[in-house]
C-alpha cells in the first residue's frame, strides 16, 4: 500500500499528488497495509541539523532526519511515502518547491513513523528527493521491530 502525507497547504497538495505519482514504483505490499504518519518543519535551531536515523519499537519504525534543498522557495512542500514489499521498506522524502527558488540553502527537519508493522528485521531505505534537482539514499539500514 502507499501511503503519503503532507506537511503543510491543501493548495500545494495537487504538486505534492503529482509528485507522488511520478515516484511511484511498482512493488506488491504484503501482509497488513503500511500505515505513515509524517510531520515537517523549516528547521531554525542552533547548530546542524540532526542526521538521518531509524529505530525500530513495538509495531513500529521510526525515522527522523533532516533535508537540505538547494534554494529558497515559498511555499514548499515537504511530503512523503512509503511502499512495502515483504520485509523491504522504502521512504521517500521529498521537496516540491511551489515558489519561485531563491538560491540558498534551506532545511527542513521530519519525523515519519511507518506503523502497522509485524516483528521482524526490516530492510529499510530513505531516500530524499528534491524536485527538479535531485535524490539520493540518506538511510539504508536494517530495522528491528519488536
């Protein structure tokens, strides 16, 4: 099953639909659909932002991570989604800037948690994605859920 979730305005959400569908890889979900909560925000904290991490609880994984985009846009989008194939996971993070790009860097921090997951070792694989310019794996672990 796919799942998405966006971070801000219901406007932006048909860029963040098209961005969905143009990610969308074909997989078989197996076993009971994979459920995904996602939150995001401009990060303006001291310091660097955290790194991407997964760590794995009872019916759950949880990854938190940051992602630095390549300019300056107003609004932004920060969505995601998640497929699941056996014990693989994947987690898209992505960037869809629905302004005019500023060049700079700006940095949103998330938080998603993949739920509805039995126990077991879980393959898991983040990738961040950033409209018109690039993507790349930030996390390629194995996850334990307990």
């Amino acid at each position: 099953m796919r799942s998405w979730a966006c971070a801000s305005s219901a406007g932006a959400r048909i860029l963040a639909a098209a961005f969905v569908l143009v990610l969308s890889s074909c997989s078989d979900s197996t076993g009971p659909d994979l459920l995904l909560s996602f939150t995001a925000d401009r990060f303006d904290g001291p310091g660097a932002p955290p790194l991407t991490t997964a760590e794995g609880g009872e019916g759950r994984i949880t990854v938190q991570g940051s992602l630095s985009t390549p300019c300056l846009a107003t609004p932004s989008e920060v969505i995601a989604e998640a497929d699941r194939n056996r014990s693989e996971l994947e987690l898209r993070v992505g960037w869809v800037p629905a302004g005019d790009c500023i060049p700079s860097v700006d940095v949103f921090v998330y938080e998603a948690v993949l739920g509805n997951l039995s126990s077991g070792l879980y393959q898991l694989r983040v990738l961040h994605v950033l409209t018109g310019h690039a993507a790349y794996v930030a996390l390629e672990e194995d996850v334990q859920v307990g």
